[in-house]
C-alpha cells in the first residue's frame, strides 16, 4: 500500500468522536491525515486531541485571513464518516452551505477517490430522498459502504449507540486506500 494524504470529513452522528480510530489506522500505514468537521460535527469531536495527532488544524469554517495559503496536503483520498442522512442529501444535490460540504463537492469534483459511511437509522434510509442520494453518489464513482457487500446496514432507530461500537473505521479506511491505489497512474 502507497502512502498518500486522507482527508477526512466528519459528521455529527454517534461514532464521530471515534474518528481517531480511523486517523491511527491511516497513521499504521504510513498516511498522513487531516480532519474537516462539520459546523455541528464540533460538538462531538475532541478537537486538540485530533489536532495533535494530525498535526494539522481542524477545519469547520471558512479562512478568515485572505491571502493565506493552504497548509494541507492535495488529498489522495476521502473518507466522510460518519456520514449523516442530511449530509449525504446535501452531497449528493452539490449543495455547499458550510465549508466541509464545499470541502467535499470540490475533492468529488477533482474525482479524489472518495469513501463514505452513513450512520443512519432504517426509518430515514428508506426514505426516496435518501435512496436517490446513495444511487445518485455511486453513479458519480463514490463509493459507499452500505449493504450486505460492505457488512454494514442502517440500524433500528434508537440503537445507535449499540452500533457506534462496531462503526467500521477501518474498512474505510482500506476501502480509500484501495482506491486511491488504483487511482494512481500506472508506471
């Protein structure tokens, strides 16, 4: 496996705190990884503590100093995880109201290998809206991990926190890398 840069996004959903179990696995394999939040996303996540073991900032606004450069890395992939039923709506209509939606539509636009995670119950994931949005994302090339093919399913409302434990981080974060391995032009 390449090392590459993993950008992540992060969503306000149950497993959200959990986000250094991908950020280390990155880290196993020699990634280097940086983490955007959504505004709401802030409340869930320990940010010093990620901020330290990324050593980048954790970004959830727009700069506020123009003409400062970007200090990341390009991404070699995307993992957006947990991944809410609102955001995957908004990502999937191109909607880019905050700055990890804009985050997100420009890395799918310059066709940045992108893996996504929903945390949603059954109630909303059998909602039209939500299911034109995942067909919709995976006719784009985004690659979801939904279904009995990826082991994981929306669950039950109300059991969310049963499932925070087995979020999977680390299958998304193989899932990226693969991808961004076969995004690699060929020497």
């Amino acid at each position: 496996m390449t090392p590459g840069h993993l950008q992540i996004v992060v969503c306000a959903a149950g497993p959200a705190p959990d986000v250094t179990t991908l950020i280390n696995t990155a880290h196993e394999q020699s990634w280097t990884t940086a983490v955007t939040a959504t505004p709401h996303a802030t409340r869930f996540i320990d940010i010093p503590a990620i901020e330290e073991l990324t050593g980048a900032p954790v970004r959830s606004d727009y700069r506020t100093s123009p003409g400062t450069r970007r200090s990341l890395p390009t991404a070699d992939a995307l993992v957006i995880a947990p991944a809410t039923y609102n955001s995957i709506n908004k990502i999937a209509l191109g909607l880019a109201d905050n700055y990890a939606m804009t985050t997100i539509a420009e890395l799918i636009g310059r066709h940045v290998p992108t893996v996504i995670v929903p945390f949603v119950n059954t109630a909303l994931a059998t909602r039209h809206p939500y299911r034109r949005a995942v067909a919709s994302l995976r006719d784009e090339g985004v690659h979801i991990l939904l279904g009995p093919d990826h082991d994981w399913e929306p669950h039950p409302p109300g059991t969310g926190n049963d499932r925070r434990l087995t979020f999977p981080w680390t299958t998304a974060f193989h899932a990226a890398a693969a991808l961004a391995e076969k995004a690699q032009p060929q020497k």
